[in-house]
C-alpha cells in the first residue's frame, strides 16, 4: 500500500492548493517544500510587489489630494519604511498556508524530494522514500539573471533584489519580454520611478503590452510617462559604460542613465534535481508540458503552476493547483486558461481578459467593440480620475464576450466582474443589461457592452 494517496512536490500557490483540494476530497496528502510555504508569490512576487505597490498608490493619492480638496504635505516617498512592512506581512501568510495545511491533515515535510521511479520519491540527504498513488510536480520557477554586456552581475537585479534595497537607485534600466515578465516590467518601472529613481523602460514589443488592446495601448503608455517613466520600445541593450547602459531601439540609439538593470524575465521553471525521467516524466526547455487536466505524459503524475511553463502567474497556479489536485483523486477537471485574468498595480490599474479587438479579428471573430471612456462616468470624475478607457469585444452574431480590456481605477474590480461573465457564457446583450451600483467603475464595463454593435 502507498504511504499516501497524493504527494505534492512544492508549496506555492499551485502546490499547496492541489494539496488542499485532493485533502479535501478525502485523500491522504503530503507536500514536500525545500523552504517555507508560500512559494515565488507569498515571498518574492506577488505579496511583496504589492505591498511596496499599495504603498505607491496611497503616496501618488496623498500627493494629489489637493485636487479633491484635502491639504497634502508633499512629503518624499519613504521607501525603507514601505519595505519594512514585508517580512511580518510575509510571514503572516506563509504561517497562514502552514495552518491551512494542517487543518486539513496534510503532512507538511521538509526537504527537496526527487523520483526514484515512477510511483516514489526519495529525499535528499535521506535514506527516507515516500510512495503515492498519484503526484503533483509544482515546484515553481527560479531567478536565470541574464548577461548583460559591460555591466557587472552585481548589478543586475532581479524583481525581489529590487524589493530587499533599503533605498532605491538613483537611476535603473528595466528590461522586459514575456507576457508575464511585462508585468513585473511595467510595475518596477512603475514603482521605481515614485520612489524617486530615473527610470528607463525597455520593451522589446512594438507597443508597451502586446496583449492589451490598441486602443487602450496609449492611454496605458501615458500611465507610466505620467509620473515619469521614459519608455523605450523595439529596445535591446548594447553594452554598459560604467553606470549607463547604450540602448538600441526603434528611433535610434540612447544612453541611458542606470545604477541598476532591473531584468524581470529571468525566470525558468525548476525541473533539475526532481528525477523526473526516472518517472518518465518528459520535459521540454519551457518546462514540464500538461494537457487541459494538467496531466503529464505518465498518466498518474500531475504538474500545475509555473513548472509547466505556461502562463506564469499566480491565478493561473492557482486554478491549474485545482484541477491537478481534483483529478489526482480521481477527478475530470480541466482547466480555463484562456479566460486569465491579467493586472497591472499601477496607478491607475491596467487589466485584461481574453481577447484584443486586433487578436479576435486574426483568430478568425467577426467582432463587433464597444469603448466606454472613464472621464465620463460619475465615480471616476469624483475620484478625479484623469483618463482611463474599458473595451468589450464580443462575437457579431451571438454575442460572445472575447474580451474585455481596462485602464483606469477600479480596473480590479471591473475584470471580476468580466470574468464572472465570460465564464458564466453571458452574451454582450445581458452584459449590457446588468444593473451596478451608481456611482461604481462597473457602470463603465455595461456602458461598453451596450456600445457593442452586437448589444
């Protein structure tokens, strides 16, 4: 008989949620974890980004509170002070996962766990093995930092180096590439630039979010020019010469100021050391390759999350963590990546969900878009909100939402309820009709529906 029915290898937020949704159904699950609970999102990503990013947002809001009437000091962003706000917050939520798993019965243990074959693990340093009917693979990713040439390694920095400063750079260069990457690009720019850095951004996309609707494209490009970010596009650097960086980019050519190089595309899926071809496990360069059930190619081992090489953030570890975890006990899950929500904390929010009117129209859609600008709904002119756009695109003839694409406050909240829609199939016309509160940001995603040909 297997020592248990499920084993989870790692405790991010794919891990610990396979673990929790198989311990759930009633199965015996342990999770192996090399640190603390939580994973890249708890400790290095998400959590801590968005914590010295709150701390952005309420600095930019207190700077303007002169337009909404309140008297503002204008004092200096306290960057050593927004950072010391993440380890107890951080482990907070870390000991949060532990209790979780716990409550459950899941058997939390520590170490690094590698396939001998393919119904066990061995641990390392450890004569100790553990069998299982089915196993789950969610060990994440790891920083790569890449080269970059005349500048000293040093100073290359990944996202949650930048986070560990006690003060910020005089002057960054922040680099960028994949969907996700572009993310942790356009918010360390973002951040950085409040916290008082020069900063240059550069994208080598033609547009600063290849994903993200043209027509919202400018409106967020102006986010970041607006409180100083300069933006280069079609960029790859050169060399260094000493604290700056030649970059090469579609006008031309610039040197750039820049103590630091922020690359925030250096992650790989962490696949060595797991012994996954003693289980028969392939693998590939982006990672471990999962159907929609998020099974590998050998039938009882699962893998969810960042590992797989897919979309790496974690709302998609998450519902992968599900689904691999239902189906491990004998579920027939599979999963929705294609209705992924995506945000940007800066100020203001820039999200989306689904299709771009130019990315429908290439896979075929006949489409009709609708685009309801914020200046002209009540909550946003009483927030003072100074430009922001929400785009629905949906199918002509039934009326499907493909995708729904914001900037501006509230743009949070506005994708839930997108999403709530598209993955309920509401067509355009009951988005449309859907009755908010007024005044709310969500009147603007009904006004865009009903701007929709198809509405």
């Amino acid at each position: 008989m297997p020592d248990v029915d499920v084993l989870v290898l790692g405790a991010g937020p794919a891990g610990s949620t396979a673990a929790l949704t198989a311990a759930a159904a009633g199965a015996r699950v342990a999770v192996v974890e090399a640190e603390r609970p939580g994973g890249a999102c708890v400790h290095h990503a998400c959590i801590p980004t968005n914590i010295l990013l709150g701390a952005a947002e309420a600095y930019l809001t207190a700077r303007e509170m002169d337009v909404l009437g309140v008297f503002s000091a204008g004092e200096a962003f306290q960057y050593a002070r927004a950072t010391a706000r993440r380890e107890p917050l951080i482990r907070l939520l870390a000991d949060g996962i532990t209790a979780a798993l716990r409550m459950r019965q899941v058997e939390l243990i520590h170490g690094r766990a590698a396939f001998t074959a393919p119904d066990r693990v061995a641990l390392a340093g450890s004569r100790d093995a553990i069998s299982a009917e089915a196993f789950v693979v969610a060990t994440g990713t790891r920083w790569q930092l890449p080269a970059v040439p005349g500048v000293p390694p040093e100073r290359v920095l990944t996202p949650d180096q930048v986070q560990a400063l006690l003060t910020p750079p005089a002057s960054a260069l922040v680099l960028g590439g994949g969907p996700a990457d572009t993310v942790f690009a356009l918010e360390y720019a973002f951040l950085l630039t409040v916290a008082g850095s020069r900063v240059t951004l550069a994208t080598p996309h033609p547009r600063l979010i290849p994903a993200l609707d043209a027509d919202l494209a400018e409106v967020a490009a102006a986010t970041l020019t607006d409180v100083g970010v300069a933006v280069l596009y079609e960029a790859a650097v050169v060399a260094g010469e000493g604290e700056q960086v030649r970059v090469r980019h579609r006008d031309g050519a610039i040197t750039v100021p820049a103590e630091v190089v922020v690359a925030a595309d250096p992650r790989r899926p962490t696949t060595e050391g797991l012994g996954l071809a003693a289980a028969g496990v392939r693998t590939g360069g982006a990672g471990v390759p999962v159907d929609r059930a998020c099974r590998t190619n050998v039938p009882h081992i699962y893998a969810a999350g960042d590992v797989t090489g897919g979309a790496m953030l974690t709302a998609a570890a998450l519902h992968m963590g599900e689904v691999a975890g239902r189906n491990a006990v004998g579920g027939e899950a599979v999963t929705r990546l294609s209705r992924l929500p995506h945000l940007l904390h800066t100020v203001p929010e820039i999200g989306w969900i689904g299709l771009s009117e130019e990315r429908a129209r290439a896979a075929g859609h006949q489409v009709h878009a609708g685009v309801c600008d914020l200046g002209f709904t009540a909550r946003a002119v009483a927030l003072g909100a100074r430009r922001g756009l929400v785009k629905v695109v949906a199918e002509a003839e039934l009326g499907e939402v493909l995708g729904v694409h914001v900037v501006g406050p509230g743009a949070a909240e506005i994708l839930a309820a997108a999403a709530t829609a598209m993955q309920a199939e509401l067509p355009v016309q009951e988005l449309a009709a859907t009755v908010h509160w007024h005044p709310s940001m969500a009147e603007a995603l009904a006004e865009a529906a009903r701007r929709c040909g198809a509405a």
